[in-house]
C-alpha cells in the first residue's frame, strides 16, 4: 500500500469542477488544429510540386478535427457523456511527473550554459544525491565515470560534434573535448586505443 | 535465390560481430522487459549510437533488444502483479494467483517455455511470408504503393487506443511534422518558421524520444517507488529451480495444441498492421478460455492463462516484421521505432529491401530465432536473478537513462535545438498521454510520410490522378478497408474479454492502457 498522497487527486477532490480533461482534450486537438491551418497557408505560397502534400494533410486533418469536434458537441448535447481521457493512475504523484519535466529542462538549459562534459554528470550525481540518496563515495566515481563516457565514447569514438556552450564561448580558449580529452589519453594509451 | 541469399545471411550470421552484438542487444532486452517502463529504453539509447554502428552491428543488436522483452515482462506481472508491458496485462489473471500460491516458478518457466516455442511459430510465419510478398510485391507500382503506405496509417489510426479519429489526427500530425523543412522532390523549403535549424527538419531522434521517452520516464519518476515495492508483493516466495524448468516443459507440451492455436493466432493479427500486443494478449487468453472444456480456475491460477498469451506474444513481435520489412508500414510502437532505427543506420525497409537485400532479411531472421530462444533460455537458467531487478528504483534509473537519451538526442545535428525538439514534443506526448490522444499513428505518420510523399510525386507524374482507378489499387483499397473493419472487431472482442480496457496499439510499458477511457 503506498502512502504518498498523490497530489493531482487531492486537487480534484476539492475543486472537482475545476478541470475537465475533456475539455484539455478538445483543447488540444484545437492545438492540432492551428498546426494544420497554418500548414495549409504556408503551404500556398511554395511552389505546386512542393506544397501539394502538405496541403493534402492539412485539409485531411482539419477535416478529421471538424468532425471530431461535432461528435464531442453532439455528445455533450445528448448527455450521453463525454469519453474522458486516460484513466487516473492512483499510482502515480502527478507533482513528480512535473518535477521530472522540469528537471529534464533544467539539464537542458545546463548542456546550453556549461556543456555537456560538466552538465550531464553534474545532473547525473546531483539527482542521485537528492531523489536516491546514494553516498558521496558512489558519487563521485559515476561522476569521473560520465565524464569519461562523454569524452572517449561519445567525443572521441563517436566523433560527436558538440554544440558550444555559454562557458566554452566566453571563458574557455579550447573547447571542453579537448581540454579533457588529454587526461583520458594515458588510459587509452595503456588499452593501445 | 532465397536458399542463396539464406546461406549468405548464415555465413553473416556466424562472424563475432553479430554474435557479440546480438548478445549484448539480448541482454539489454532482458533487463528491460523485467523493468516496466524501460523495455523499449534500450533502443531508445542503441538509436543514440546508431549513426556510426555498423549496420551489421546496430541490426542485430536492435533485434536483440527488441525481441527478449516479450519473455521477461512475465516477471513482474507474475510476481508482482504488475505487467511489464502492455503484452502482460493478461498474464497477471492467472500469473499472480498463481505466484501467491508459491507457483511462481512454475508460472513463469511455463511462460518462458511458451514464449520460445511462440516465437519459433513466428519465425516461421516470417520465413514463409517473405518469398511470399516479394512475389506480390513485384507486381506493384508506385500507386499501389502509395495507397498501402496511407492505408498503413489510416489502419493505425483507426484502431488505435483513444479513439479512431484521434488516431487519424495524430497520424496526420505526424505527417506534418515529416514535412517540416523540404520536400523530397525539389528540396524546397517549407513549414521551417523562417528557421535555419529546421531548414534540416525535425530529427527523428529527438522527436520518437520526446514523444515516447520522454513521457515514460517522467510517468516512472511519478510512481516514486520500485516495482517490487508497487507490486503487492507480500508474501510472494519466489525461487526458481530445475525441476520446476522441467515441470513447467511437461505443463507446455500437455498444452502444446493451446500453445500452437495461440501463437497462430498471434501470427496471423501480428502481421496486420496496427494492432497493439494488448489486443493480442487478451484475445488469446479469451479464447483459451472459451474453447478449453474446464474453464473455472481461469482468472484463479490457472496455468493455461499463462501460456497462451505468452506464445501469442512472441509470435506477434516475429510477425509484425513481415509489414514493416516488406512494406515498411510499422505494426505499432517497437516496429515502427525499428524502422526508424533502420533508416539511421542506412537500410531502407520496404519493397526494395526484398529485392536488393534480401540476406540482410534473413539474417533478421536469424536474429529472432536466436534471440528468442537464447532470451527465454537465460530467462529459465536465471529468472531469480532477472527477478532482482525490478528492485530498481526509479530515483536510481532515471537519472542515467536520461543523461544517455540526452546524449542520444544530439547525435543527427550536434546542435541545441535538437534538445528543445526533444522537450517540446516530450511535453506534447505528456499531454496526449494524459488527454488520451494516441502517439503510436504520430509517429508512424511522422517515418513513412517522406515514403508516401515520393510515391504519391511519381503516381502522379506518371499516371496523374486515373491511378485510383487501377484495378490494383481498387483491391487493395477494398482489401485495406476489410482489415480495418476485421481489426477493431477484433480489437472490440479483445476488450469485452479483457473488461473494457486494453491500449490498442499503444504499447505502453508502465500498466494497464494508459489511454482507456471512462465516462
């Protein structure tokens, strides 16, 4: 039995008309929808070869939207009762799910700001520390670890072409790879890589 | 020909790169189908490699990631009550009861058993089907080709979770998004915002990895605890030795005419396209329980509610290659981030495949069989260990899983804004997740559009618009309609077996159909 409350579920039970996924679902089929119409526009300015297709899609999706949307008002007229949307997961802290997506954005911002050499193990061994509790000492090899993963698998194997960072562009005079790459040398020198 | 290219595929086969490579992928696969919500990660992060493997490399690793999940993901739903992917929802009925009655070793041997003998059945649906639809294949034109690849999506769409029309919106949305940048035909740009990044178009890594990834790995966050402590796991021992690997062989051959029936039936849907592994699960464990003559212990531990979904689910995966390679129109989920990975690599799924690369196919093949039997092999010899894994926490797997898809993320351009691609449509497939709009027909929409676009460039240049009234494309247009109707039949009789919900095609990992509905 789990004892977490779960945090969008307390929220619906005491504003229970507060959100309607129904109407989130509606909304973002509207989202679609202006995707489509502004695919069809664009669309009429390329040259026939070019924006024919997209033209096609764009028609056929409005056209699947408009009748999406007659069935959900026909549905609500009737009060038959709108289909709603995903079942509630008593299991899952709709808190944690945003938690996850806003960290995901802040190692994002991080890659853009630092690198990925620093951000990636920094958002690595930061988040095992809060969220998993695991000791310094487990810390602090998977952070030489990633680091080591980033430079000679994905920099220096894979010859991954790394976007510069707000750091390597302002303060650094070569960029993170090669600055790094040297103090793995002596460990594929020793493996004859 | 075929026994040529066959014997070119074996002499493939045997060199250390593919045995190697198909043993890690094999493993990884292992580990993910024990772990709900990981089992497709593995290729999620194979698909960040993917751009300096070898293709003779990537291929059979990718198989191998793909094709043990449908052995292990018995494990929590067994043992845990929880299923490890959308193939095991039907496994729980029987599995758990059983595994409380200290039977879990025997439940699970007995699912292992099946899923080896299942996916040999799908194998052989696979052998058989490729000379098959090349011969047929060879009779097509660009027009046919053209309305099979539509009708893919609109089968998608149709039966997908959610409901039919969200789905052939989002397969259109998906279309759209392939557009993004320039047309295949003259290289004009267009959609692109006035930006020099998408001038290049939306990559497909950051796009299946925030649509799919990115939503699952925030859901697993969200549920805080591991498997073993979400599972209502008390009092469930769990020790595997021989004699039950040797019980639970006598328990499937006693069975073997269920299990034949039920991979049969896991085939012959398996090669439609669009029908999800939950459909598949149910309606094979429905009919096991309507044709066997003592149907009572059935949702009480009994083991015949085991073996039949775990055969089907084997032989499903195997099958769903014969449309994706064939005719490069994806089954679901797994198939059409396969397809994806394969147009990365370098090898173009569909018709041209069966022509000029025919031992690649079969060394596919290959990989399957040997991948399925050595899965469910490991999984018997040790299935305990396997079992320690849904120990894992969340708050342990999370951070990892999604440093490495950051670093997949970046591969294709090396630029930033693959990294807002990947959040904007992460937090898109959020949305849809909890709205109830179907991913899968967006991303199948999203890999065959360019395919489509330049079939539909050379109808028209060629036959302009009487080609709709070639016989051909007259029978598959009737013959495509037939199968959407027989497919949300039979996805229909899926759910009344399974009590109203099953993800259609939406191979959600995480539990029952993240997409059912309610009033």
């Amino acid at each position: 039995m789990h004892t977490r409350e779960n945090w969008s579920l307390r929220y619906r039970a005491r504003y229970p008309r507060a959100l309607n996924w129904t109407v989130v679902s509606a909304l973002v089929g509207l989202l679609i929808a202006c995707a489509f119409m502004y695919a069809y526009v664009d669309a009429q300015t390329l040259r026939r070869d070019a924006g024919v297709f997209p033209q096609f899609v764009s028609l056929l999706g409005l056209g699947l939207f408009s009748i999406y949307l007659s069935s959900l008002f026909i549905k609500w007229c009737r009060g038959t009762g709108v289909s709603t949307v995903a079942e509630e997961d008593d299991d899952v802290d709709g808190l944690g799910v945003l938690r996850a997506y806003a960290i995901t954005a802040s190692l994002f911002l991080g890659t853009w700001l630092v690198g990925f050499h620093l951000a990636v193990p920094l958002f690595v061994v930061l988040y095992l520390r809060r969220y998993a509790k695991v000791r310094y000492r487990t810390l602090a090899p998977t952070f030489i670890g990633f680091v080591a993963l980033i430079t000679i698998v994905y920099g220096n194997f894979m010859a991954t072409r790394w976007p510069q960072s707000v750091l390597e562009d302002r303060f650094m005079a070569r960029p993170l790879q090669r600055t790094l790459m040297p103090l793995f040398q002596p460990l594929l020198d020793v493996w004859g890589l | 020909m075929y026994m040529q290219a066959f014997s070119e595929a074996l002499g493939l086969l045997f060199t250390w790169q593919v045995l190697i490579s198909l043993a890690i992928g094999t493993v990884g696969g292992l580990v993910g189908g024990a772990l709900p919500g990981t089992g497709l990660a593995g290729l999620f992060v194979l698909i960040g490699f993917a751009y300096t493997l070898d293709p003779l490399v990537a291929i059979p690793m990718a198989i191998g990631f793909i094709v043990p999940v449908a052995t292990t993901d018995a494990i929590p739903a067994v043992i845990l009550g929880v299923p490890g992917s959308a193939s095991t929802q039907a496994v729980i009925m029987d599995g758990y009861p059983l595994a409380r009655r200290g039977e879990a070793a025997w439940a699970l041997a007995s699912a292992y058993w099946s899923s080896i003998f299942g996916g040999m059945v799908g194998v052989l649906t696979l052998l058989l089907a490729i000379p098959f639809a090349r011969s047929i294949i060879n009779l097509m034109g660009s027009p046919e080709l053209l309305v099979i690849g539509l009708l893919g999506i609109g089968i998608v769409g149709l039966v997908s979770s959610g409901d039919s029309l969200r789905g052939l919106i989002a397969g259109a949305l998906g279309m759209l998004v392939a557009m993004v940048g320039s047309d295949p035909i003259i290289g004009s740009t267009r959609l692109e915002l006035g930006t020099i990044y998408l001038l290049g178009g939306i990559g497909i890594i950051p796009f299946t990895l925030g649509l799919f990834a990115l939503p699952e790995l925030a859901t697993l966050v969200g549920r805080g605890r591991s498997i073993a402590e979400t599972g209502a796991a008390a009092g469930v021992e769990f020790r595997s030795g021989r004699s039950e690997v040797f019980r639970a062989l006598r328990t499937v051959i006693e069975n073997r005419w269920l299990v034949a029936r039920s991979a049969a039936v896991g085939a012959l849907i398996g090669v439609m396209p669009g029908v999800g592994l939950s459909v598949i699960d149910w309606l094979t464990y429905g009919l096991a329980k309507s044709t066997v003559k003592d149907p009572e212990m059935f949702g009480k531990g009994d083991i015949r509610g085991i073996i039949a979904p775990s055969s089907a689910d084997n032989a499903t995966l195997s099958a769903a290659l014969v449309p994706t390679l064939a005719l490069a129109i994806p089954g679901g989920l797994t198939m059409a981030i396969f397809l994806g990975f394969m147009t990365i690599v370098g090898i173009q799924p569909g018709p041209t495949m069966l022509t000029d690369n025919l031992s690649l196919i079969y060394l596919i093949i290959l990989c399957v069989f040997i991948a399925n039997t050595f899965a469910g092999g490991t999984a018997l010899l040790l299935s305990s260990q396997i079992a320690n894994l849904t120990r894992l926490r969340p708050a342990t797997l999370f951070p990892p899983v999604m440093a490495i898809l950051t670093l997949a993320a970046i591969q294709a351009s090396s630029s930033s804004y693959d990294l807002l691609v990947f959040l904007a449509f992460g937090i898109l497939g959020g949305v849809m997740v909890k709205t109830g709009w179907p991913r899968v027909p967006m991303i199948i929409g999203f890999v065959l559009a360019p395919i489509i676009e330049r079939y539909y460039w050379l109808t028209v240049q060629a036959y302009g618009w009487s080609f709709m009234r070639r016989p051909a494309v007259i029978i598959i247009v009737i013959i495509g309609f037939g199968t959407a109707i027989l497919l949300m039949r039979v996805t229909a009789k899926a759910k009344s077996f399974a009590g109203g919900s099953t993800g259609a095609t939406e191979d959600s990992p995480l539990g029952p159909s993240e997409n059912s509905n309610r009033e």
